[in-house]
C-alpha cells in the first residue's frame, strides 16, 4: 500500500508546514520539510511506473516513523539538530527516489542508450551555449543586460527584451544567461520558450525540466499541482528566469503566478516581440530594445562566421561588405547568409557576386542558401517544417526517420546510414540553417530545433514540394481543420498533425498517407482511427506530457511500416509484429514492455528501443541473426547466450537491468560472451535493488558473486556505463585495460570503498570520466594515468577528501565539475588546481605546453521532467 503510505507521510509533512510558528522550525527545519514533500510527491507521480512499490512504501514508512520521533514530546531538540537530522532523513529518502528515477528514466535510453552527461551547468539543460555564439554587435547590448541583473533591488525584477525576429533576442539572453558573472548570483536558474501555441501545463513541465536535479514522470490524469511545488521551491531561491518568445499578453499573465517576490533579489528575463507586451509585463520602463546593426558591425559578424580568424581575400571585401550591408542589420539574415557564403569556394568571386546581387530581404536569403543545398539534403531539411515551433528535436529519432524515408543512401566510403546522416545535419548546422540546442561531450549532436522564420520558409517549401504538410500551420484552429482536412491533405502522401486531427472521420484520401509525425493532444484516443491509414510506413508520436495510445491490434496490423515511434496501452506487443517484415525502427514509450517471438524475425530492424523491456524471448531455434540491429536498449535480465549474441552481430549500442534478486551468482547470465559482440561500442549495464534485497545483496559480496573477472568487455567499446554494480575499486584496472575507451560513467555506488588507486597504462584514451554516488574517500592517481582526459565529473562524493593533484597537469584537461554536496575542501583543493594550472600557463613555460580548465560547482537543483 504505497500511495496510502505516502498519503499519510505528506499529511504528516502538511501539519507540520502549517505550525510554522512553533520556534523549533526555524527557516533551515522548513526548507528540510519542503525538500522531503517534494521527494514523496516524486515517489507518488512515479508510483505506477515502478514495479517494486515495496520499496516505496517501506521508505515512506520509515520516514514518516522518524519524523513523528523528531517531532514527538519525548524528544528534546535544538532547531539545528532538527534540521541536521531532517537533511539526513531527505538523502535517505533521495536515495529511493533516484533507484525510481533510474529505472523509469526513459529520456536516457531512448536518446542514446549511452548519453554522456551535459558539461554545461546544471538548471541549464533547456539552453547550452554553442561555440558559435559570438557577441559581435551584442556587446553594448550584454554590458546593459548585466548591469540590469546587478543593481540590488529586493523585489522580484522584470527584465523585457524586445526586437523584430531575427533580431537576436534569444541569442542575447543565452549570452547573459551562461556567463560566469551572472550564474554565481543565482540559487536557481531555468529557461522556458513559451512561443505562439503555448499552453500552461507545458510551460509548467518545461521549466520543472530546466530546473534539472530529480526527474519526474508526469500524469496527464495526475492532479497534484506542479504550480504549487515551483512556487513553493523558488520561494525559498534567488532565481534567474528566461521566458523565451511572449508573443500574448495573456500568456504572461498565465504564467507569472508561479514566480514569487520573496523580496531576495530575484529576476525574469523576457524576449518578445511585440512593444504592447513588453510595457505589460514590466511598467518600470527598463525596457531593452533590439537594434539592428550597422554596417560595420553586420560586416565584422559576417567575416567572422565565414571566415573566423582566417584574413579575407582582398578580392571579396567589397562583395562581401555589400552582402553584410543588404541584410538590413538583422543577424539572422547575417547568418545564413554566411552559412550560405562558407560552402562556396573562398575564390568563386562570381558567385559572391550572384549573392550579392540577390541578397536583401530575410526570406530571399533563405530561400537562397536552401537552393544551394547539396540535392540529399533538401528533402532532409524541409522533413523538420513537420515538428511544431519551438520544439526541440532528438537528434537521433530525426536521423533514423530520415533513414526510414528514404533520404540517406551509403556513398561510396565506409560509413553507416547513421553517420551519413549525422554528416547532414551537421552541415546544415554549418550553413546557419539548423540551431544547435545540445551537445554530446564528444561533439555530436544530441538535439536541436530551426529558428521559427526559418521554419516559416520550411513550411510553405515542404508543402509546396509535398515532402510533408504540417497541417496545424495551414489550418490553426480545430474547426477549420474539421471541415477542410480532407480537401487539405489531398495529393500530399506526409503529413504533420495533432491528435485530434487523426480523430477526424471524414479521411477521404487517408489510404494515400504514408508518414504521419503527430503532435498529442490531451484527451483524444486513437479508436478507429489506425485502419484508415492503410498504406501508413512511418508514424511518429512526439513524447510530450499527454499519453496518446494506439491500440495494439490496429498499428501493428499496418504491414507497411518501417517506423513505429508510440506508446501502447499495454506493455505486450502482439505477435503481429511479424506481420511488419519493412519495419526499421521500434520505440516504444513505456515500460517493462514484453515482445513476442516473431521480434527475431524482423530482418530489417535497426532500433529496438523502450524505457525498458521484459526479458527478450529465447532466440533459441531461430535460423537468421537480426545484422540489421544497432541498437537495443533497454533489456531487462538478458542471457548472453551464444545464441542469443549470434543474433545481435552487429549491435553498436546496447542497454541491460539486471535486479539484485534475480541475478544469478552461477553466471548463468553468460556476460563473458559480451566479448563476441565485435562492433558495441556504446554498453549500459545497471543492477537495480530495493529494501528487501540488501541482505542477499551483501551476501552475494561476501562470496564475491559481483567480481568482473569473468566478464570480457569488448576491446573496440568507447563508452561504457556502470551503475549499482558495487564493485571493488580494483576491478577498474579491467576497465582501464580497455584501449578505446572514451567515456566512463559510474553511478550509483558502481564502485564501493574508500580507496582507489590507478596505474600506468590505464585508460589511455579517456576523455571523460564520470563519479555518480560514490563512498570514495581516498584516491590516488598521477595525470599518466589519465592523458587525455578532458572532463572530470563528481556528484554526491562527499566523503572524498580531495582530487589528486597532479591530475591537474594533464595537458587536455577542460573541465572539473563537482556538485554542492561535495566538501567544501574537495572545492578548495579544485579551485587550486586550477589557479596553478592557470599560473603554469599565463607563464609560458615550455615545459607546461597546457591549457587552462575550469572548475564549476554543479547545483543540485529540483526538477527534470521525462516526457512519455
């Protein structure tokens, strides 16, 4: 009885809330409460996903035990012991929490069954700063949006930026929200793009993302207030606030009740563009007006984007500062025509010289650099118009819908679709007309989105190409896209459209669809609705907060399909599935999904993904291995069987749960066979435990049962993912020995004990190594030990008492980042690595040839919403 359990401990937490004036609960004794409600509305929201709610019902159950002891008349306690004891109580507590997380998170397996971890600051997941962004023209612009955010004020400050589009509204604010200066005067800091289409649940979701500490799975039916959680936790925080792209002034008053005037300081940044809305929000007359640059400095950024630090040919100086002139001083006009410019040769006077001549108005320029594009990359792009505006793409669904429609072909070298792919989009990025959002720490892209008067252009082009109709965009009102729908789609074989739209029963031509990306609507289900698609080949669901299920006899009848992205209503795929013999990619948004036999007759699958998956049926019988599978993730209690890897040859990035009370101390999970699987790259192995395995999980290290020394990692493996594992640290020299790896994320006490120590030779291409809950207390390594790293990350290690110092002189180092619950020597001793790293290097000594890094304290914050 978890959900009584928990009822029961916010009760408990409510009353003591509500005798605030008792002068034991002092401010530090409220601040623990709140943390501890949160924790249990979290256990509550997930409840349904988390298949052990023993565990939750057991932690809850206890804590509530142990608050009621604090808080009884026996006990005679200080305000400050309360609080130390409550703090205590809320990382028991936290610790529950995050097994649930760990489980459900889905955003993790779905993305990449391997993300390495965002570098940039945490509560700034929504926007991270790209290496393109230059301040050029903006500079004036920054220093008064700074000393706007300086001047010491109590009350809660709005700060309304407002511009033509194109302008470099946002570009401004990202600019001031990342720097170093700003960041060290918030608690909290978070971004939410509201846009045109806006709805308040959404934006109430986004900033819980944005705000990025503990994940939670929200309900569409759940009717616990998110508003009230964001007011109560910003209550007690000085907060930063970017409200990106107001466009009503009803959307402002939507949300402006979420944010508190705790008399701290506090301050919301808003870009829109529209003057009305930006004297509404804020009547102070601080209003920071966007102006366009002038010709020397539309020239200076033009140079730059095409150019960087390389000198200009004298030739294409005047062509060129005619081209700057003609954009009008509007920086996105700058931009793609640069983008455009770069992909010429440098010599091709005479082509500069056609772009001159036809440059001036935005949508020309536009126009122009998609009418460069390579022939492959055209429909590629044009296929994005089918996501809603302000949306952020996953990188790697967009790919493999590019390559179930057919738009990458392998050229003549050695790569795969996927890389081929990743080649388009990164080119399209280089020509300004795709915005980086988020990068992998190896570079690659991990999501992005398209300017929205960029998208505007996509829109008509795609329809009038009829490579996809984005039918919201035609129609934007529910009746006109009742009565005319039909008459719309008629002669397009893609389209884009909401739930409801689907809904509609007059699809006269809907036999002729072929791809449908649709966009939930709250509320509409997809009865009857399925079979009307009958020649269907890709269907996308895009993963927002509302839950829009198929029924599983009706999608999985469409023969056609070569994607199927969804949620189904109940975690068995039938074994119709057979039936779909094109199908590519499979991902499915739920849970503890079970697949049938007829899975392993799918030759042409690529992608087999859920948050997670029964155990595989036994391929055992089965004549001919899926070559075609890439990716499988997440597998629950997989058998490594020979078989079971003979299927899989050709598998690059792999996920698999194993839970503590099934694992089998004989090895009858056959790991050592992982050694067979010659082209992984990317391995994600988790154990999962609850209360009621501690005993048979310590048992289990008293016989050594977790030892790693029958397991053969693959040699080629770049990234490798540990978690709950509980290894000794000595068993890392196995995967030190490992001569590709990249990446090494330990989490959730991977590793236990207090010491570690690293050798010569050992993990000689590392670049980036991640602690995640860890009992470390002494470490011992020499930068030889780690060449090149890059990146050293460490969260909830508080009892490791310093990094060693010598890893500070790696010459590659970037970045070590470390969370506020670390010590606040372990802070110290990192701040002065870096300042005699930053000594060794201002000197210019020969014999230091290194870099300077940076050391960043990563806030653990509140929130981080998974979509489903």
């Amino acid at each position: 009885m978890a959900y009584e359990a928990l009822d029961t401990l916010l009760q408990t937490l409510d009353h003591i809330l509500k005798h605030g004036d008792d002068p034991v609960i002092t401010h530090s004794v409220k601040q623990e409460i709140l943390s501890i409600r949160i924790q249990a509305v979290v256990l509550q929201l997930n409840l349904k996903h988390y298949p052990n709610t023993e565990t939750i019902r057991d932690a809850a159950s206890t804590t509530h035990e142990i608050i009621e002891f604090l808080f009884s008349e026996e006990t005679s306690t200080t305000g400050v012991r309360l609080a130390s004891g409550l703090r205590k109580l809320a990382q028991r507590l936290e610790s529950t929490v995050e097994d649930v997380v760990d489980y459900i998170k889905g955003s993790d397996s779905i993305s990449s069954v391997i993300d390495s971890p965002d570098v940039s600051s945490s509560s700034r997941s929504a926007i991270t700063r790209s290496k393109d962004d230059k301040v050029i023209g903006f500079e004036e612009d920054v220093k008064d949006i700074k000393d706007q955010l300086r001047k010491r004020s109590s009350r809660l400050q709005v700060l309304p930026i407002v511009g033509t589009g194109g302008i470099g509204k946002t570009t401004l604010a990202k600019i001031v929200y990342n720097h170093a200066s700003v960041m060290k005067n918030f608690d909290t800091c978070a971004w939410v793009t509201i846009s045109q289409d806006h709805s308040v649940e959404r934006i109430v979701l986004n900033l819980l993302a944005s705000m990025k500490g503990i994940s939670v799975v929200r309900d569409a039916e759940s009717d616990i207030p998110m508003e009230t959680l964001i007011f109560e936790y910003l209550m007690g925080q000085r907060y930063l606030i970017v409200m990106d792209d107001i466009w009503s002034k009803k959307a402002w008053d939507d949300v402006k009740i979420l944010f508190p005037d705790a008399g701290n300081g506090s301050q919301i940044i808003v870009t829109t563009r529209l003057q009305d809305v930006a004297a509404y929000v804020d009547s102070s007359n601080s209003i920071h007006t966007m102006r366009l640059l002038d010709s020397h400095q539309s020239w200076n950024l033009l140079k730059e984007k095409v150019f960087g630090y390389n000198d200009i040919p004298i030739e294409l100086e005047d062509i060129g500062f005619k081209i700057a002139k003609n954009c009008g001083g509007l920086p996105l006009s700058i931009v793609v025509a640069a983008g455009l410019l770069s992909k010429i040769p440098i010599h091709n006077r005479d082509s500069w010289k056609q772009i001159a001549a036809n440059s001036g108005q935005l949508e020309t320029i536009i126009c122009l650099s998609y009418t460069h594009l390579p022939n492959h990359s055209k429909p590629c792009l044009l296929y994005m118009a089918g996501f809603p505006e302000d949306y952020e793409i996953r990188v790697s669904e967009l790919i493999h819908l590019w390559i179930s429609e057919g738009f990458v072909t392998l050229s003549n070298g050695s790569k795969s679709l996927e890389e081929e792919a990743e080649d388009f989009i990164e080119d399209l990025v280089e020509r300004s007309l795709v915005l980086v959002t988020n990068r992998k720490f190896d570079g690659k892209l991990k999501s992005c989105s398209i300017h929205d008067i960029v998208r505007e252009f996509l829109v008509r082009q795609a329809a009038k190409e009829k490579v996809i109709l984005s039918v919201m965009d035609y129609l934007p009102t529910p009746i006109l896209r009742k009565h005319f729908v039909p008459r719309l789609i008629k002669g397009h074989h893609s389209i884009s459209a909401s739930s409801y739209d689907l809904h509609l029963k007059d699809y006269v031509h809907s036999s002729h669809i072929r791809t449908i990306i649709c966009i939930p609507k709250k509320g509409h289900r997809s009865e009857g609705v399925v079979e009307k698609f009958s020649s269907l080949r890709v269907l996308h669901v895009l993963r927002r907060n509302n839950h829009w299920d198929w029924e599983a006899g009706q999608v999985f009848d469409l023969v056609h399909l070569s994607y199927l992205a969804s949620n189904i209503p109940n975690s068995i795929v039938p074994s119709t599935i057979s039936k779909l013999q094109n199908l590519q990619t499979l991902i499915i948004y739920r849970s503890d999904v079970g697949l049938p036999m007829g899975i392993w007759r799918l030759r042409q699958l690529r992608h087999l993904i859920a948050f997670s998956f029964q155990p595989l049926p036994n391929p055992e019988g089965e004549n001919n291995p899926l070559e075609n599978l890439q990716e499988l993730s997440l597998a629950t209690d997989l058998v490594c069987s020979k078989r079971m890897v003979e299927m899989i040859p050709n598998i690059k990035k792999l996920g698999i749960c194993y839970s503590v009370g099934k694992f089998d101390a004989d090895g009858g999970y056959r790991l050592n066979n992982l050694k067979y699987l010659c082209q992984l790259e990317k391995l994600k192995l988790e154990i999962h435990a609850d209360f009621s395995c501690i005993e048979l999980e310590l048992e289990m290290r008293v016989r050594g049962d977790f030892l790693f020394r029958g397991i053969n990692f693959p040699l080629q493996l770049r990234r490798l993912t540990l978690s709950g594992w509980r290894l000794s640290w000595s068993d890392m020299t196995i995967i030190g020995s490992l001569p590709n790896l990249q990446v090494l994320k330990l989490r959730n006490y991977a590793c236990i004990g207090n010491f570690w120590e690293t050798y010569e030779g050992e993990f000689r291409e590392l670049r980036l190594l991640l602690i995640d809950q860890s009992d470390l207390v002494y470490w011992r390594a020499e930068a030889s030990h780690f060449p090149r790293l890059e990146c050293l990350m460490l969260r909830e290690c508080s009892g490791l008492h310093e990094i060693p110092s010598n890893l500070g002189y790696i010459p590659t180092l970037k970045l070590i980042e470390v969370d506020d619950k670390s010590s606040n020597y372990l802070l110290r001793k990192a701040k002065l690595m870096e300042q005699t790293r930053e000594m060794f290097r201002t000197n210019s000594w020969d014999m230091f040839p290194i870099n300077s890094f940076q050391v960043r304290v990563k806030r653990s914050a509140l929130f981080e919403t998974r979509y489903m």
